[in-house]
C-alpha cells in the first residue's frame, strides 16, 4: 500500500474524531466528579473517561457521515469528500466508538450505561436529524453536554439524592445541567454561520445565553465555600468569551464566527474549572484547567469544527 494514502488515511481518521474536543469531554466528566465531592475510586473515574472519549468521538465522526454529501460542496478537505476515508468505514468508526463509551459506561454503575447509552443516541439524532434545525439543534447538543456533565456526577450515583457539601447551597445536579445545554445552545446556535455568514439577531441571542451562563456561575460562586478561586475562574470564563462572540454579534462574518466557535469550544474547559473551583477549590480546578492548553495545541494540527 502507498505509504502517503496510508498516512492520509490514518490522518483522516483522527480529523473525524476532532481531537481538539475530547479534551472538553473530559472536562465535563472531572467537572461532574467535582459536583459528587471527589471521593468516588479512581478506576471508577477513568471508566468514564474511556466513556466520554467514545461517545464524543463516535458522535463528531457521525456528524462527517451524515454530512459526507454537503461537506462535498462546502468542505471539499473533509476527509471523507477528499478520499482519505469511506463513508463505510467511517460508519465503522463511529459505531465502534459509541460501543466503547456504552460498554465503558457500563462497568460503572447501571445510571452511567443508562446515561451513556441516551447520549450515544442524542448524537445520532442531532447528526441525522436536528443538527440543521434552528431551535432543535442547539437544544440536542446541549442535552448530550448536559448527559456528559451528568455522566461524571454518576461516578458516585448516590449524588443524584442530594447533594449538600457544608456550607455549599444545595444544588441538584439536574440544576447544574442547565449550564453546558445553555452553552452549547449559544455555541451550537452562532455557528450555524461558519460557512456562509450569519445574522446579528442570533449573535446576539447567543451572547445572552453566555451571560445567562456567567450569571448562574457567578451564583454558584458566591455561595461557594470557595468563594475566591471560584469568583477568579468566573471573571477568566468571562474574559475568554464575551470578546469573539460580541464581535461576530456585530460582524457575523464567517472567519468571526468561527473564531467565536473555536473560542467557545476551548472555553469548555473553563466552564467545567469554575464548577470544580465551586465544589472542590482552586487546586482541582487547576487540574481540569490543564486540559486547555493541551486542547488547544491539538487544535493547531487538526480542524475544531
């Protein structure tokens, strides 16, 4: 075999997972492990990072699947248009991803296999069905973030009763799972312009999502025993997005959208470091917070979007 069809090949495989996301994903599951108080093993927690890097990964190759006809005309360097991958092979793919992340779920407790499972299938709906959807689309992104974020807390299942750690406000954790479907929604709902351009209503109903978003953190915050690094991880989640979203608000031009897109996506990481900043501290936090610059050092070598 040519070893460049080779390497295209093996470099087509790895542009269809995003590499660049998965850190995100992971984000959501140590922010969810913070949420149920860190205590749960740690076998338990990889479990569900094998979890989330399946299912996310599955899900973003689908995406390319479905779209394999409009990526043809609009995203010709796609790897299934070009040639590097089959749509067949592809579908392999992401079959054998989502499979991974269910059965990795599962060694966890039967509400992670439940949660995974709905996520794996909130992602077939969203690449079949609702992704070009204006209202719909956002909302399914959002409710697999929201399962993510859920997944973590299920480490430790018995955080579904309650959760109430000293002096911390109770906060359910079906509450705290407004947050990524918020964030997702504004992400999902301003990149619907990446290719062509969009409109400034949507940019700016995507920035008031995000200041929804600040404001329930900034609550979460203030309620904190953590009050401080909690409230310093707020103003960084602050100052990373509002800039390129309010811009691409003004100019919903595409190279600003994307640039909001992309800034949105890495800031995941920073949404799930304020929620471990909250419930376990600064220190956490940090750890979480590490996965940005390894996010966005993959993201030089392979497309976000």
């Amino acid at each position: 075999m040519n070893t460049t069809l080779l390497s295209d090949r093996t470099t087509g495989y790895f542009q269809l997972m995003r590499p660049p996301n998965i850190p995100t994903a992971w984000a959501d599951i140590l922010a969810g492990y913070a949420i149920s108080g860190g205590s749960a093993s740690v076998s338990s927690l990889l479990w569900l990072l094998l979890a989330t890097t399946g299912l996310y990964g599955g899900g973003v190759v689908f995406n390319d699947v479905f779209d394999a006809e409009l990526d043809a005309k609009e995203r010709p360097e796609r790897p299934i248009p070009r040639g590097a991958v089959s749509s067949q092979e592809a579908t392999i793919l992401g079959g054998f991803l989502l499979t991974v992340g269910v059965v990795a779920a599962s060694q966890v407790s039967v509400l992670s296999l439940i949660l995974a499972s709905l996520i794996a299938a909130a992602t077939i709906i969203y690449d079949s069905t609702t992704k070009h959807h204006a209202l719909f689309g956002p909302l399914t992104m959002g409710f697999c973030r929201a399962g993510n974020l859920l997944l973590g807390i299920s480490v430790l299942p018995a955080t579904f009763n309650s959760i109430n750690f000293g002096d911390f406000s109770l906060f359910h954790p079906t509450y705290l799972a407004i947050i990524p479907i918020l964030y997702i929604g504004a992400i999902t709902a301003i990149s619907q312009g990446e290719v062509y351009g969009g409109n400034q209503q949507t940019g700016w109903i995507s920035v008031g999502l995000m200041a929804v978003v600040i404001a329930i953190l900034f609550g979460c915050a203030v309620t904190s025993v953590h009050l401080i690094s909690a409230l310093l991880f707020v103003g960084v989640l602050s100052w990373r997005i509002f800039p390129p979203f309010i811009q691409a608000a003004n100019d919903p031009q595409p190279d600003k959208i994307r640039n909001a897109v992309k800034a949105g996506i890495l800031s995941l990481v920073v949404v799930n470091a304020t929620l471990s900043a909250c419930f376990l501290g600064g220190i956490f936090a940090i750890l979480v917070l590490a996965l940005l610059p390894l996010s966005m050092g993959l993201s030089r070598l392979f497309a976000m979007t």
